[in-house]
C-alpha cells in the first residue's frame, strides 16, 4: 500500500510568499481541502520575482532593469523596455514603493552581482519619482 494522498492529482502549494515560503503537503484525510479555488487568478507564462517586495508576478508585469555604464564610467542600472537588452536583468514593479524598498535592501548590486552603489536615477525618471 503506497501512502500517496487519495486525489491522485494533489499537489502541494506554496502557502505565502517572501523569505519564509514554505509548502504545504496536500492534506490526505481532507483532499478538498486543497482544491483550486475558482476565484483565484490562474497565471500563465514566465513569473519573475520583484527585487524590491520580493512577490512574485507575470513578466508582463514587472520591469527589467540591467547594469549600464554612464558616460562618466560609473555603473548604473537602466529599465529595459523591450526587455532586450544582453547580461543579467533584474525585475521591479512599475512602483516608486518597490523601488524605494531595492534602494534600502541594496539589492540592486546584489540580483545584478555587482560591487558597491549603482546608480539609479534612470529608473527613477522612468518611474516619474524625483
């Protein structure tokens, strides 16, 4: 006898978002208890995690940003609009919240895996944030 849950189908879901994500196993006494609600929003294609919140969302969504070089040589992150641009991106809400939120954390240099302060005022522009 195999201990599987009885709704071959069941799977486990992730029960919050953030550092402290975890999943929950499917119940097997009560397999209604993690059936898909019909309300829920049901997202297809790629989901990319914001740097500033950290929730994750559709790509559709987000912003990419990627590290540039002003005229001056010092490195700076630029919004992607066509999402075109080569070498590592990061993703951001389209909010001067998220953004303040990537500013504090320093998480900019770190999703982009460079060394000390970038520059960010091409985002802010972006964003209308003064």
């Amino acid at each position: 006898m195999s201990r599987r849950s009885a709704d071959p189908g069941a799977r486990a879901r992730l029960v919050e978002a953030g550092p402290g994500a975890r999943l929950s196993s499917p119940s097997r006494r009560h397999p209604d208890t993690h059936a898909a609600d019909p309300a829920a929003e049901v997202v297809t294609g790629p989901v990319r995690t914001c740097v500033g919140c950290r929730t994750t969302g559709p790509r559709s969504v987000l912003l990419r940003v990627v590290a540039a070089t002003t005229d001056a040589g010092d490195p700076a992150v630029v919004v992607d609009v066509r999402r075109a641009l080569p070498g590592r991106g990061a993703w951001l809400h389209p909010d001067p919240h998220c953004l303040e939120l990537a500013e504090r954390r320093r998480a900019f240099p770190r999703a982009l895996r460079l060394a000390g302060p970038l520059d960010t005022s091409a985002v802010r522009a972006h964003l209308g944030v003064a």
